[in-house]
C-alpha cells in the first residue's frame, strides 16, 4: 500500500510493484525541526504508521522528500511567488535532495526506514526561463520547485547519485525494503 498521492511515487513504485494500492495519509506535512535526515524519516514514518494503523496486515510504503541548500530545508513552495524565490535560490547551485523512506507492518510491529542523499547542479538559467515555468504550474507540486523528470529538468545541469530519488523514490533502496518484508517485486533492467 501507498501512503502518497503523489502521481510521481504512484508511477515509480509501479516499476517494482505489479500490484497495490493507494491510501494517501493525512498527515500534516510540515517539517519538524532538525537534519533533513532525521526530518525526512519522520514525515515517511508518519505517513506510513498513519495508513498502517487503518490497514494492520498491509505493507505501507511511505516517503518525503525535500531539497536541501547551503543547510536551508526546501519543500514545496506554497505560491508562485515562492516558487520563483526558490529557484533564484537554486540557480547556478549544488544542492541535495533528501528522501525518507518508511516501510510499515502495523500489526507485525516491523517499521524499516531508509535515507537517499542526491546531489543536484542547477544550470545558469534566466529570470525569464523561471517566470516561463513557474506559469505551467509545475514547480508548485514538488519540493524545491521543480520536477527533474519533466520541464524542470530543463533547468538541472547534473544529477549525481540515484536519478529517481530526484523524482521523489529511490527505487533501488525502495525494492530492498519492500523485500525485507516479503514483498515480491520485479527486477528492473
């Protein structure tokens, strides 16, 4: 089981998963104080113990992500306004992308969680490339304010490490814990 509504996620696990199903968790997704790390565990876990408690025999994936500059937490922008701010943030920059992932038994008592670092080299692009996105709408769904897999990957010069943590769920680390848990997955390429 899913505790995302994300399409992202949804379409990522859909590479390792023949079969579940999605039960968004209502959570309230603020990040709590300190490391990204820690943070990111805990909103995956949340999410996670969240959609577990109502489903007590299902395997719960849960996962957060956020980007990460110069030690500053971004998450998802609230408005445009925002949005452009973090962009002229990240321009030109390296920054990290953090993602949490909590897989949950409720009734087994068994909870694993992992954490995927990704390091992210914006390109040099210009106030007028950040208004052109901003006005798709898409920057307004993803932490940092942009969405590696489609027009805002346009803005990204490298990505080094685990391209889908980027997305929003590292597959690799996804599959070892679904496994941990006797989840059959498929084997990818």
């Amino acid at each position: 089981m899913l505790a995302s509504a994300s399409p992202r996620r949804r379409e990522l696990l859909g590479q390792i998963c023949r079969e579940f199903r999605i039960l968004p968790s209502a959570i309230d997704e603020t990040p709590p104080p300190g490391p990204p790390a820690d943070v990111v565990v805990a909103l995956a876990l949340a999410k996670a113990r969240a959609v577990a408690d109502g489903v007590p025999d299902a395997v719960v994936l849960g996962a957060d992500t956020l980007v990460v500059v110069a030690g500053e937490i971004l998450g998802k922008p609230r408005a445009a306004a925002e949005a452009v701010g973090m962009l002229r943030r990240l321009r030109n920059q390296r920054h990290e992308v953090v993602t949490g992932v909590a897989v949950v038994r409720a009734r087994a008592r068994g909870e694993r969680t992992a954490v995927v670092r990704t390091q992210v080299t914006m390109r040099d692009y210009s106030d007028a490339e950040i208004e052109a996105y901003v006005r798709t709408g898409e920057p307004l769904d993803a932490a940092g304010a942009y969405a590696v897999q489609a027009g805002g990957g346009r803005l990204v010069a490298a990505v080094e490490g685990c391209y889908t943590n980027v997305v929003g769920l590292p597959l690799a680390t996804t599959q070892a814990l679904l496994e941990s848990f006797g989840v059959s997955v498929l084997r990818r390429g």
